[in-house]
C-alpha cells in the first residue's frame, strides 16, 4: 500500500503567476520511505516562463 501525507502547502496569486510548494511524505505499507516537494509556477499559456520542478528526497 502506497501513501501519501502532505505536510505543508504554499499558494500564491501575483497578476502573472501562481506558485505552488506542496511538501508531503510517501510512506509504503505506513513506513515513511520520503520526504519529497513539487514546486509549480503556473503562468499563462502565451507565456514563456512556464516551469516544474520535483525534488524527492
């Protein structure tokens, strides 16, 4: 079995963008395995500045 527990989400709206940060923990048959975080930049699709990053830990 396969979990995810999110620990902490960030939103921000500016006029151009919206940020995203969610830090959350995956854990395997309820044994934490990591602590991983996706960090978004949602920009308009006109826009040149679109992008993701994953870190996992």
């Amino acid at each position: 079995m396969v979990g995810v527990n999110t620990k902490n989400m960030e939103i921000s709206v500016d006029e151009d963008q919206i940020g995203v940060k969610v830090a959350y923990e995956l854990d395997v048959n309820h044994e934490p395995m990591a602590d991983c975080r996706i960090n978004m930049s949602i920009v308009p699709r006109n826009s040149k500045g679109v992008s993701m990053q994953l870190d996992i830990r």
